[in-house]
C-alpha cells in the first residue's frame, strides 16, 4: 500500500534493466530531469517525484510551470530543517513505494541534481539497504543541528558525487566533507569533475550514464563467472 503522497512521473522504458529515481532542483518538477534521463540509455527507467512545495504559493494553480522546491535554505550547506525533514521523510516513504511495487531484485539508483543531490547524499545514509547506488549533482550532505543519519555503515554502497569547479553556489569543501563523511561510514565514493552540471546536469549525463553502466556491469559479474 502506497505510503508516500508525491506525485510523480514515469518516463517508459522498455527494455531497462534498472530503475532511476530523479529528485530535481530547486524550483523544479517532474519535467527538469527527463532529458537526463533520456541520455541514459534504454537500460534505465526513470521515476521522478515532485516536491510538494511550491516556490511561490500565493501563485499556486495560477501560473503555468510553477516551480517546486524541496526545502528552504538558511545558507549554503543548512537547510531550514523542518521543511528539509518532511521532504526526507518523504522520500524515505517514496523509494520503499517504488522498491516494493518494483520487487527487491531490480536495482534502484537514486540520482539527485542541486535540492534533489542534498536529499540524494544525505539517504544513502538513510535508506542504503534500497538503493543500488547514489548519484548527487552539485550536492552534499548538509548540517541539520540535533540530526544524525541512522546506518553508520554503508557496506560499500556505490556513492558517485558530480562537482562544477566553475560553480561559485557550490564550494568544492562541501564536496569534499561530504565525501569523507560517506567514506567514515563505509560507502564506496568516487568525487568527478563536470564542468557546467552547476547549471545543466546534461553537463553530467554521459558521466553518470556510464558510471550506473559500471555498477550495473559489476552486479552481473558474480552471475557470469559462477
């Protein structure tokens, strides 16, 4: 029974092998990440939830393509922790939705782009047990005061983080403690550069479309050699 209320869209793919769970951006939708998605290949199926926050609530119902976002900002790094909570909580709900409709055998990678690479980073320490693998775009896990991820140990989960050196909103020390912190808790991350993802994650595509081709080769190797 469905436990999460988000709406979402689903892009067909008929020969996927694996699911893609797109979080968009700040003021973003269910649209933002599908020419992503596209550029990953018919290996990949993409479901992209929607914020339930609208960027500007007085306009809600009244401007064509409003814009939603996942949580508020305090500054860089220290989302307003109520609405960053909810949005968390949400797709806590939502990514055992899609696992359970889905079954546990198809591999499910959580990709995140700016708000949506935030909420990525941060539930791979959430709900690592789910998720094939965590790709986050211009992200990082932020400072939530009085919080702490629950699973302290990540067995290896496959973490890729994208950096924009050229992305002044997104200093590459974020990148870096987000790293090390995954790292304590025994995640496998790799840190790549995609020069432009800061405004484009089609500036990430063929990046992560070939690190997901990566994880799901080494998920089959076990199968082969025996």
């Amino acid at each position: 029974m469905p436990q999460s209320m988000l709406i979402y869209q689903e892009l067909p793919a008929a020969e996927s092998v694996a699911t893609v769970i797109g979080l968009h951006a700040e003021a973003g939708d269910v649209d933002q990440l599908l020419p992503l998605a596209r550029r990953l290949g018919p290996a990949c199926q993409l479901i992209a939830p929607q914020a339930a926050r609208p960027t500007n609530p007085a306009t809600q119902g009244y401007v064509e393509n409003q814009g939603y976002l996942w949580f508020f900002i305090q500054e860089i790094g220290h989302p307003e922790p109520a609405t960053f909570g909810e949005s968390l909580w949400l797709l806590d709900r939502f990514i055992c939705d899609v696992r359970e409709r889905q079954g546990h055998d198809r591999p499910v990678f959580l990709v995140g782009y700016e708000q949506g690479a935030v909420l990525a980073a941060t539930l791979a320490m959430v709900v690592p047990e789910l998720l094939a693998g965590v790709v986050a775009i211009s992200g990082y896990i932020p400072d939530i005061p009085g919080w702490s991820a629950p699973v302290e140990d990540l067995r290896d989960l496959p973490v890729l983080l994208v950096h924009d050196p050229g992305d002044p909103a997104m200093p590459l020390e974020l990148v870096e403690r987000t790293a090390l912190r995954l790292t304590e808790r025994h995640a496998a991350v790799e840190v790549r550069e995609a020069a432009g993802a800061g405004r484009d994650p089609l500036a990430a595509a063929d990046l992560t479309r070939a690190w997901i081709a990566g994880q799901l080769a080494r998920r089959q190797a076990p199968a082969s050699a025996s």
